[in-house]
C-alpha cells in the first residue's frame, strides 16, 4: 500500500561488528565442516543448518517460518580458536595504530599538549564537515605519533613496527625482530582510550579497534550461498561455503591440537593457516599470499570479489539492475509510422502487460480484454491479435493467472471496481525504447506502440539517428512503465517529439536524413515541374488536406513547382532566410538570382527561392529550418512536419526513380587520360625529391630531420595528386549524377568517396605516416629493399572502379585495419570518459533560484552557463534568436 | 518621425540590467546601434519580443543539468579521433589533440603530454625582429650539450673535452667565457678554454666520478628557462607582431622576462596556470582548452556544458579532477564513493571511521530503490488522503 511517507530510510551508519553483536545475531554455533547428511537432510550444527533460513521453496525457515521469499536469511557463527586479522584493515588501520600507540600503555604516543591542540583542530574541522581536513590531520598525527621513541604517558621505549603482507607485524626490539600476535594486537588496542581514537579518525562507538582483530566469524547465511542442484541430482556448493568448510576444519583442528597441549611450533602453523582461509574467505586477491583455488584450479569468488567491479554487487546489482515488463529484438526499418511510434511485434505485446485498474467508467472494456484472455484471436480489421490480458489482481492482492482459468467469461463477470487487470499492450500505449549503448538521454525515448505482425520491432528512419542505429541486425529494448506517475512523466518529458532538439548543442538531432534528403533537393530544385495528379499524390501521402494554391505554370499544362509542395507542408507563417549546402559563399551573394539556387527564403510558409537540402531539414543542423519550426510551433507540431514531409518525400522518390550505379562513377576517356596524367606528373614529382634526398641535395625543413622532411614533401606531392585527380573527376560529373547528389545535399558520401571511386584512391597510411613496415626494409617482397618510391609505401594509384592491384589491395587492408583497431580502442577509453564524467556530475542540477547546487547544498555555479539558459531551448547556443525578432518587428511595422 | 541616436539606442537597452543577461544586451546594441529610422515603439517592442523569448528560454528548475552535461561532453567523445598529434600554430610544434588531449585536461595533469605556450610580447620587441630574437634566446633552454658539437672523456688525461658548435652558441648568443664561468662554478676540476675548445682538467676524481661529471656538465643549463626546449618566432600576420611558440611550459618563470607581454601569454598548462594565476584563471583556460579540442574536431558543444565541468572542477580553489582521485573520491557518501571505484577499500574505511550516509544523493537513492533528489524527484508532493476527511469533520462540528 502507498503511504504518504516518501522517504523511508534517512541516513544509514557505518560501522564494525563487534564479537557481542556477531554473537547475538547468530542463531547457531556452526561445528561440523559437512553440509549434508547421507538422506541429504542437512546437518544440524552444520554449514546448511536449517536455521540459518531456506532457500528451497515450500521449506519454512527453523528461525522465523517464512518461505523463500520472505526469510531474509540468518546468520551463524564460528568461535576461532585463535584470533586472527581482518585483511581489509591490516595494513590501513592496524598498522597506523600499532604504530601511533603505546606498547604497554596503549595510549596514544602523543604528550598532553599535542593532544589538546590537534583535538581542537579536529573539533573545528568536523564542525564544518570538511572532510578533506579532517583526513589530512589524521596524516599529521599518525607522523608525529611515530616520531616518538618514548611514551610520553608511561615512559616505556617503543619499538619500529614492520608490516609484511598481508596479515603480520612484528616489533624490532633490541632483542630482536618479534612477531605480534593477533592477541597480543587485540589485547594492546582494548586499552586504547576512545579520545585517543578520536585523533586518529576512529569513531570508537560504532568500531573499536579490537574488534578489527576477529574472535568470533559470522557466518553468512545460506540464501548469501545459495547451492545449485545440477541435473544429474549432484549439489555444487557455492564459493563461499566451500571457504568455510576450509575454515571449521582448520579451526576445529587447532583447537584439538591447543587442547592437547601440541607444540607451540605446530599450534602456530595451524593458527597462520586460519588466518590464511579467514583472509581469502574476505579477499581472495590479496597481495603476497596465493589465492584460494577450486578443485577445478578456478580461484574462488569470495566476499571482496562479490562486491567489487563491473559485474559486482555495486554496480550489477544495487546501481543497476536487471527488469521485468521489458522485450528486445532486431529493429528493422518501418517508414510508413510516425517519428514517435514503435512497431511491436503482436508476440512481444501479448507478453508484456499494463496495469490497469477497473473503474465505473472502464469496467465493460476491461471485462471485453479479461474475456480475450491472454491467448487472443486475430481480429478480421486490423490482421493483428486482439487486445488480451493476462492476469487480474483482486482488491485483496491475490493474482489470478488467466491461462489457467476454465471459463473466461465468467471470471470477466467476477470483475468489480478495485480490480486490476493486467492487460496486453496496445495501440498508444507510452513504452520506452533504448539503444545501447545509451550515451546520451536520446538513447532513451518514449514511443506510442503500435502491434504489428512478425518479429521484429520497426522505427522511423528519422529517430536512427539519435538512437545511432541501423539495421545490420542491431537490436533495442522496450520497458513499459507500470505507473500512472511514470506514464505521466514518460509521456510529458521522455517522447520523441520533446527529444528533437538536442542539449548539447541547441539544434535539432532528429531530422530527415540518407533519401529523404536526396529527394527533397530533387523535389525542390528548380527543374522540378509536376502536374495536378501527381501533386494531389504526393500531398495525399503527405496527409494534406487544404486547397490546393493556383499552379506555378497554367499553360499549356497546369503545373506546379516543387517549391510549392514543399511549402504546404510547412506551417503557413514560418519565416526562414538560410543558405543551402550548395553555397558557394562568395563575396556578394545574389540572393534569389543565385546560380546554384542556395539562397533558401522562405516567408509566410512559402519556399520562395532556394534548394532544400540537408542545411534545411537534416539532422544535426542547426538554425536550419527544422530548428525554425520546431522553436516557434512546439514539438508537436515539428513530428507532425517531419512525419508528413518524410512521407511526401519517399513518395515522390519512388515516382522520380533514384539510384547509384558504375555509370555514375564512370568518365569518358579523355577524362582518364587527364587523371593518368597528372597522377604520372606528380609521381614523377615525388621520384625528384627522392633523387634530390639521394644526392643530398634536399634541404630539411626547421626543426625536422632529413627524413621526416622527406616523407613530409612527398606525401604532401602524394595528396595533391588524389586530389588534383579528384578535381578532373568532378569536371566530368554534373548534378545529374547521382553520387554528386549524394555528396553536395549531404545526403551521404563526400567528394572525397566520388574521387576515389572514380580518379583515384591515394596514398594509404598508418598512424600518419606512409606504409613501411612488414619486410626487412620494405613492406611487400614486391618491392626491392629501401625502395621509397610511392608505390612501395601505399600509394594506391588505381580507383575503387578500375580495382587495385594485389599490393594497392594489400596496402588498402592494412590502412583499414589500423582504422577498426582505433574505433575498438576508442570506444572503451571514451566510454570510461563518459561514466567518470557522469558519476562527477550527476549530482548537480538547478534549484528554483537558477542556482547550480549539488545535492549535498554546495553551490557550483551562481546562475546556470551565466545567463540561466537551457542550451536546448537556446537557438544554437544563443538565448534568443534576435535577428529573427528584429526583421518581424520592423516588417509587421512597415504594413 | 525621425528614428532614435545610437546613444539612445544604447541607453534604451541596458536601462534595466536585470532584464537580459549581457550577452543579450550586447547582441542587440550590435545588431541596433546602427539601424537608422529605428523608432521608440518598435525598438520597445523588441526588447519585449526578446524578453519574451529569453524568459522562455531558462532552464527548468531541477533540470539534471550535471548529467545532460556530462553526456554532452562524453558523447561526442565516441566520435574523436585518437589520432595525437597535430600541429600548433607553427609547423614544427606537435601538441596532443582529440580524445587524449580531452581526458587530459578532465584528468587535470600535473604533466601533460605536450606543454606549449604563446608568448606575446611588448613593444618594441613585438615588432623589431632583433628583440623579439634576444627574447627568444632568454626563453629557449640551452645546455652544454645543446651547443656543443662533441663531449668526450679523456680517460688518460682525466680530462674532459667540450667543442663548441660555433654556429649554435652565436645563433643562441652564448660566449664560451660563459660556459667556462658555469662550469667553474661547479667547482670540479680547472677550466681552461681555447677559442671553442673547453678542457675540464679534474687529475684527483676517480673514473666513475668523471662519467657522473660528464652527464652532470651535458645538461648543465647555460641560459634560458627550465623545462622549454625550443622556442619558436614566428610573424602573426593579422596583428604584424613577432610572437613566439614554445615547446615546454614554465609560466612564473617566462613572465619574468622583460619584454613579455603578460596579459597575452598563453599555456596549455592548467595546473601551472593553477599554481601562478590562480583558480579563476584555471577555469578560463579549462574552457578555453575543452573548447579549443572539440572545435578542432569539428563537434558542437554548447559552451554551458563545458563550463559546468570547469566550474565543478574549480569549485573548491583547487584543481580536482573528474575521477577518482578528485570530485568523485572526494563526495560525501559512501555508497556514492563505493560504487564508483575501488569499492572495498571505501567501505571498510567508512566502518572504521563509523560514518554515515546522509543518503542526499543520487546513487545512494538508486541503490536503497528511493526516489532521486533530481528533476521531478526534487518536488515533495504529499497528499494525504486522511487529512483533507479530518478537516471537514472539524468543520462539520
């Protein structure tokens, strides 16, 4: 039940176990190292005692009756024979005090005067909560602790203590190196007053140093160690427990051997080897002492190990853990639903449930899903499965799984307010969708399902690009929320729409891309005239529905621009004055006159001149046009744009015809003659400046060697002769090729892909230099040794059409592979940026004053970024968009 | 109606300071000041547009603005390159760039991987190239090995045998009656000098002596400043000044210099600037380093998110880093602590220490399943439905 407590624990206290407490909280002494009798009952006064709770379900607990899921477990005890150290504090705490302390007094070496001065310090830092004081005055007096020779409270000499890993000490008196036994450790900090300890940064309420020294072990219960049963009926232990089976023999045999008044020598060699099985029981990764080893020679995963690391009980478990109500599968490609829906295969949604309650107002729907029950028929309208449920939850809180009821019809009648019907999910139905790795907050986003048939989950093309996905057989996951509260925040903060602009840079990251931009520079380039019929077409697909506006040419023919069906779809007062990526950027811009249509004005939702392209309505631009409409008519209104624009577009491509093929990066022979002989020219470049190496003619660039400016000269010949190639290329290709397309609108590709493809791929390399290494003194056998001219080190003459040779081929391969090995290696040094980054940060956010606080109070920054403002609300990092403001202004003033 | 004065203009948009931030004042007296026919009404309906769209524009009170931050930088950091070097500037200076240049200044190194400043300097060494040349040489670190073309051990003699480059030291301005003076101040053995040959003549050392005396004299420095290798001059066009590039960076002792402009100097060396300027300073140049990286690489980040690292890492008047050994190590709870990095050691501490969580932040809310202090978590709204009943049975009677 909900209770109007928010916060339920408020702080939690740290601290050490002392042998009382360890003794009152066990529910039995563990004496016998076996865990199971010969009828498998386990043993009382064993590892598996039945009061140390259940883990098999139907068994009550012997402690407190529950089943397994409600006994939370009990813990045990071991009386050691001996007392040994805890590793965890053998070196960071018992040895600080063995060595600021009295060896007979026990009082710290500090006189009176040093004691009253730093505990006035301490009082002073504690009262301020500064932390790093505090740890630094600890370092102080543990250095002037040790500088005494002498108690300054009883007189005695003190002696240098020696630490060796990982659990002993021993004092070098003159008589000699002795070794400290535990007890004799225990036995000097008991007389440690809880003053003293204070000057050392130990709170003597909640742990005393004896208690560092343990006498009685606790043993965790069996729920911490749960056995599993294979399926040949044989029990495998848990590490844990087969470390404590290690610790009862030894410990039960140094008892015997203490009680029968064995040697001293022996009782010491079984005491050190108890120490041993405690230490590797806590920390199997101990320095200086081998870890403990399965019978299979697989160390053990004891304590220290459980919680440590990526996989431990921090970060696996309590950080993060793993959820129900979740599905994941392939995604594929679906450009037919909107930006904010998520295709959900009919299987996934029959498995995954909402909790709905059953109200006056819903009870007949919710009475239909409970009779669909949970294996529906497929409904004739949609060719999908009906809506279902799988469980309902009586007021009383018991659960009825639907499967197993006999007549669905009458447990639907059973159904009453105050009832709970966990239902199938449906069409509109807010889950969240994620890919990882989940970098940045749009990798999260709230979809409206819509259930499909097969099986897989389908998106828009437009929300690839924050999720980064594609469709090589990348997969997602879905979490559907189960609150009213979580639904609520889901749908307000976490929908696609509200995700279109970007915090990090103030413009929008979802937008069209790849086709849609290729089909929109074809829409609304200038040459683009389409008819009555097709333009209702592509409005129809574009879910326009007003007039149509009067044609652009009404003779011979009724025709209307591009331009003109671009324009319906913008909201009709969008004002926009851009440049497209066809800019040229020259001196004086002819605006509407300009040759390459790049003058992109739009007034009152009109294209009036200029090209469409990727600088208008692509993802990751800002200030473009997308960003225009997404700031000053909402979000929603942006998805309704993007969807109907995406859709138009794909249209009108497949009725326009687009694709790629070798004729595109093909050239006429006067053109690869060009191409022959400029690569020819600056080969023969590069073959001068070798020569003038050889005869010591070439003079070294300042601060370089002779070599490095060798290899400098020529690859920078190298590169002008891709890229002159390049440029003789480009002469042969127009705007009705293709690639060219591709490349100018930034749809996909570069020039630089064009060029290779069809002039020439260059001059391959690895880490920024020229390819030299594999043979002695040359790269390939191909090539005699110290051959430096460019086809020995890479230089790849050929193109990707014409093919490359064996060696160009094998150069080409090793360029590309430094290339993979350098993503692999940069996605785990930035990805540990990122969770470094996160954790630091995470704490911060603004208070209602635009204050920057951690949630600790300290304050970071008086007024966010200086100016308060959201850099995703900003206009690319501006707060207000005021050349915009101006020209509406003045313009609305002039009418 | 004739339009208003520049002055007017600008007296008219910054009458309320508190209505825009500067930025924004300064934008619009840029974009305005020199409109002409700019009437009263029209520039008021502007400043109320823009006020407008700036009030709509402020952040949302609990925002996790800490996160979104962090992701903004991070992200992008997928897409760097790791390639390293590039240059700076000139030609022949390498200085680290892209992914590990950013993690370095996010690690707050006490050594970076390539120090390098801009010195700009005073008239008239700024523009006579002979100055700028003599700053140069007063900067650049030379050693005895630096200008010698030959050090060798007589081990007959007990001698050791120094040759002058006679092109290095005239082109550092380094006379050998100066070395001959370094190297008697060390006082180990007698030096004599011929022309630019130098013979440390030291009879009473033992063999193993003069090889320590050998490598000593190699790097003993002669003139200039510790830890610059080389410094190069080169012309910056755009303000027609002599500007020098080094390798190395020593700040305190470079803007010792005379000639230095010190109000242009420039390091990449945050924790130095820490250590001489002082810790607004080091933020400046966290953002301006940050900053400088991701525009390289061709990445947009807002300058917010950039500057809430520095802020963070400046927060406290020292330099912290973003890890272990800094913000992250240095939080208040130990589940926060424990859950980063080195788990075990933080907890068995904090037992000892017998502290305790206050649980205010968000991974110790994660981890005891509690709703987090951010965003729609920093809002307490509690009804109780009991409350309202008892009240109106109060009221009936």
């Amino acid at each position: 039940m909900w209770t109007p407590e928010l916060k339920k624990i408020s702080q939690i206290q740290f601290g050490i176990l002392s042998p009382d407490e360890i003794r009152k909280m066990a529910v039995t002494k563990i004496i016998t190292a076996d865990t199971y009798n010969e009828d498998g009952t386990p043993i009382e006064g064993g590892l598996i005692d039945r009061r140390l709770g259940t883990i098999e379900p139907g068994q009550r607990c012997r402690t407190c009756g529950n089943q397994v899921g409600d006994c939370p477990g009990h813990f045990g005890m071991i009386e050691l024979a001996r007392p040994v150290v805890h590793v965890g504090y053998a070196k960071s705490i018992i040895y600080k005090l063995l060595r600021s302390s009295c060896r007979a007094c026990s009082r710290i070496l500090l006189d009176s005067l040093q004691i009253k001065r730093y505990q006035h310090r301490f009082d002073k830092a504690n009262k301020e909560d500064d932390l790093k004081t505090v740890a630094e005055l600890i370092k102080d007096v543990v250095k002037e602790a040790r500088k005494k020779s002498e108690c300054p409270h009883c007189g005695q000499p003190q002696y240098k203590i020696k630490y060796e890993k990982p659990t002993s000490f021993y004092e070098e008196t003159p008589e000699g190196s002795v070794r400290i036994t535990p007890s004799e450790i225990q036995k000097r900090f008991e007389g440690i007053p809880t003053n003293d300890l204070a000057l050392l940064g130990i709170d003597a309420e909640h742990s005393r140093p004896e208690w560092m020294i343990l006498t009685v072990l606790p043993v965790p219960p069996v729920s911490v160690r749960a056995s599993i049963t294979l399926e040949s009926g044989i029990r495998s232990e848990d590490d844990l427990t087969h470390k404590l089976v290690d610790i009862i023999r030894i410990n039960q045999r140094l008892r015997e051997n203490i009680e029968a008044g064995a040697p001293q020598l022996i009782v010491e060699d079984l005491w050190e080897l108890l120490q041993y099985h405690v230490t590797t029981f806590m920390d199997n990764e101990v320095a200086g002492i081998p870890p403990a080893r399965h019978r299979s020679g697989r160390a053990l995963r004891t304590l220290t190990q459980r919680l440590r690391g990526k996989e431990g009980r921090f970060r696996g478990n309590l950080s993060g853990k793993r959820v129900d109500f979740s599905a994941r599968t392939v995604v594929s490609p679906d450009p037919n639903i909107s930006i904010n829906e998520v295709g959900v295969p009919e299987q996934i949604a029959k498995i995954l449930t909402v909790p709905e309650r059953v109200t006056e107002w819903n009870i007949e729907e919710m009475k239909e899903l409970v009779m669909n029950g949970p294996d529906t028929e497929i409904d004739e309208k949609t060719g999908v499965s009906k809506t279902g449920s799988n469980y309902i939850i009586r007021p009383d809180g018991k659960r009825i799984d639907l499967r197993f009821v006999g007549d669905l019809n009458t447990t639907a009648e059973m159904i009453d307010q105050g009832f709970i019907v966990e239902r199938h999910l449906r069409d509109g139905d807010m889950v969240l969708f994620n890919r990882q790795p989940s970098l940045h907050r749009m990798s999260i986003m709230a979809h409206e399902v819509r259930v499909m048939p097969y099986k897989t989950f389908r998106l828009h093309l437009c929300v690839c690009t924050p999720y980064n996905a594609d469709f090589d057989g990348d997969e997602m996951n879905l979490h559907v929320p189960q609150s009213e509260e979580a639904r609520a925040e889901t749908r307000v903060l976490m929908r696609v729409q509200e995700q279109i602009l970007s915090p990090r840079y103030g413009g929008p990251i979802i937008g069209a891309l790849h086709d849609y931009v290729s089909a929109a520079f074809l829409l609304t380039r200038k040459k683009t005239l389409i008819t009555k019929e097709d333009v209702w077409q592509l409005l129809l697909a574009g879910n326009y529905e007003e007039e149509l506006p009067p044609p652009a040419i009404s003779h011979p023919k009724e025709l209307w621009t591009g331009k003109q069906v671009f324009g319906l779809l913008l909201p009709p007062d969008v004002s926009v004055t851009s440049r497209s990526r066809t800019c040229k950027k020259h001196d004086i811009c002819k605006l509407e006159l300009c040759e390459n249509d790049s003058y992109v004005y739009i007034r009152s939702g009109q294209l009036l001149s200029g090209v469409i392209d990727r600088r208008a309505i692509g993802a990751d631009e800002s200030e473009s046009v997308l960003h225009v409409v997404v700031k000053d008519h909402g979000s929603d209104r942006a998805r309704e744009f993007l969807d109907s624009l995406t859709q138009m577009l794909l249209e009108f491509l497949s009725h326009e015809g687009f694709s790629l093929g070798y004729s595109n990066v093909n050239m006429p022979d006067e053109g690869k003659k060009r191409i022959k002989a400029i690569i020819a020219e600056n080969e023969k470049a590069a073959a001068d400046i070798i020569g003038a190496y050889h005869r010591g003619e070439l003079e070294p660039l300042p601060g370089k060697s002779l070599e490095e400016t060798l290899e400098m000269r020529i690859m920078s010949v190298l590169a002008k002769a891709r890229d002159s190639a390049g440029s003789i290329a480009n002469d042969y290709m127009g705007i009705s090729n293709s690639a060219v397309v591709m490349a100018s609108t930034g749809a996909k590709g570069t020039q630089l892909n064009i060029a290779q493809m069809a002039a020439c791929v260059g001059q391959q390399s690895i880490r920024g230099e020229r390819i030299l290494r594999g043979y002695r003194k040359r790269s390939l056998p191909h090539f005699q040794k110290n051959d430096i001219g460019p086809i020995a080190r890479g230089f790849v003459r050929a193109n990707y059409r014409v093919g490359l040779s064996p060696t160009e081929f094998f150069f080409h391969a090793q360029g590309g592979r430094e290339g993979l090995v350098d993503t692999a290696v940069r996605t785990s040094t930035s990805g540990y940026l990122q969770r470094r980054l996160v954790n630091a940060l995470q704490d911060l956010h603004v208070n209602y004053d635009i204050i920057v606080r951690t949630t600790e109070g300290d304050v970071v920054q008086l007024k966010y970024g200086e100016d308060g403002v959201d850099p995703m609300k900003s206009y690319h990092g501006r707060p207000v968009d005021i050349d915009a403001i101006i020209e509406e202004v003045l313009s609305s003033e002039e009418n | 109606m004739p339009g208003l004065s520049k002055a007017q203009i600008i007296k008219i948009i910054n009458q309320d300071e508190e209505r825009f931030p500067q930025s924004i004042r300064m934008d619009l007296e840029n974009k305005l000041s020199d409109h002409k026919n700019l009437k009263k009404s029209s520039l008021e309906k502007i400043l109320d547009s823009v006020e407008d769209a700036y009030l709509r524009s402020l952040v949302e009170p609990g925002e996790a603005i800490g996160t979104v931050a962090a992701q903004s930088i991070g992200e992008p950091g997928t897409q760097m390159t790791l390639k390293t070097f590039h240059y700076a500037g000139v030609a022949e200076l390498n200085v680290t760039l892209g992914l590990p240049r950013l993690i370095e200044i996010l690690d707050a190194r006490k050594n970076p991987a390539s120090p390098f400043m801009t010195v700009y300097l005073e008239e008239p060494y700024a523009t006579e190239k002979v100055k700028a040349q003599e700053v140069q040489r007063m900067i650049e670190l030379s050693t005895i090995e630096s200008v010698s073309d030959d050090i060798t051990v007589d081990l007959a003699l007990m001698q050791i045998k120094i040759s002058l480059n006679d092109f290095l030291i005239t082109d550092k301005g380094i006379s050998p009656e100066l070395v001959v003076e370094k190297l008697s101040k060390l006082k180990k053995g007698e030096v004599t000098q011929q022309k630019n040959e130098i013979i440390i003549d030291s009879k009473d050392m033992t063999i193993d002596d003069i090889y320590k005396l050998n490598e000593k004299i190699r790097d003993l420095k002669l003139k200039g400043i510790k830890g610059i290798t080389r410094v190069i001059m080169s012309k910056d066009q755009e303000i027609d000044q002599w500007v020098l590039f080094t390798a190395g960076s020593n700040l305190p002792d470079v803007l010792s210099i005379p000639g230095v402009d010190p109000t242009r100097i420039k390091t990449n060396h945050i924790q130095e600037i820490r250590d001489t300027l002082g810790i607004e300073a080091t933020r400046q140049a966290i953002i301006d380093e940050a900053t400088a990286v991701l525009q390289e690489q061709g990445l947009d980040v807002d300058i917010r998110h950039i500057m809430l690292v520095a802020d963070i890492m400046t927060q406290d008047g020292n330099l912290r880093q973003i890890g272990r050994h800094g913000i992250s190590g240095e939080k208040e709870s130990v589940l926060a602590r424990a859950s980063f990095e080195v788990t075990v050691k933080h907890l068995l501490n904090s037992a000892a220490r017998g502290d305790r969580d206050k649980l205010r932040g968000i991974t110790e809310n994660v981890i005891i399943g509690q709703i987090i202090p951010l965003g729609t978590g920093t809002v307490d709204l509690i009804m109780w439905p009991g409350y309202q009943r008892e009240n109106a049975i109060i009221e009936d009677e």
